[in-house]
C-alpha cells in the first residue's frame, strides 16, 4: 500500500499581479489604442448631442456603439483612462437618445 501525503490546509495565496511598467503590448500599440480611444470618446460625444436634436435612434444607436467601443479598448490595452468619463458620457446620453425617440414615436402614434 502506498502512503499519501497528509493534506495541505494552508490557505491559497495567489501570486501578485503584474507590475504596472511590464506590458503585453509596445509602447507604439498603446499609444494608436490610446488615440483611437479619444478619437472614438469624442465622436461618440458629438454624435450623442446631435441626437438630441434630430435623427435620435440613428446617432444614438451609433454614439451606444462608439462609446462602448472606447470603453472595451480602456479596459482591454488599459489606456487612456481619462477618457472614461467621456464615453461614458456619451454612452448614456446615447441611450437618452434612443429612449426619447421611442417616446416621441409613441406620442406620435396613439395621440392623432
């Protein structure tokens, strides 16, 4: 018979994560993913208060894309996390947007 080793009850530690100066990615990718991230925040913006105005399921649909776009690439290259806001921003004026434009569809229909 063979003999088994007693059990382990030490708790699980695991390992530290990554330093901050260690990344996957160049510095030249981090700086285009972080370009891309305030291009798309910003145009993501623009196209959320433009929906306000006319045209609100359209650009708001497609501010809702940009924004999250930008806020998966913060997340994925962690960069550009000052345009978090941003997006986000963007991101819920996007879905006032689509959500005023139903309301207004909605008035339009059943108070003839």
């Amino acid at each position: 018979m063979s003999q088994q080793p007693p059990p382990n009850y030490e708790p699980f530690v695991p390992p530290p994560p990554p330093s901050s100066g260690s990344s996957l990615y160049s510095p030249e990718v981090l700086g285009a993913k972080a370009a891309e991230v305030a291009r798309n925040a910003k145009n993501a913006l623009i196209l959320s208060i433009v929906g306000l105005f006319c045209f609100g399921f359209i650009f708001g649909f497609l501010a809702f894309r940009k924004a999250n776009e930008a806020l998966e690439t913060i997340e994925i290259y962690d960069v550009a996390r000052d345009k978090r806001g941003l997006a986000t921003a963007a991101k819920v004026i996007g879905i006032v947007d689509i959500v005023l434009w139903g309301i207004g569809l909605l008035m339009r229909i059943f108070l003839r």
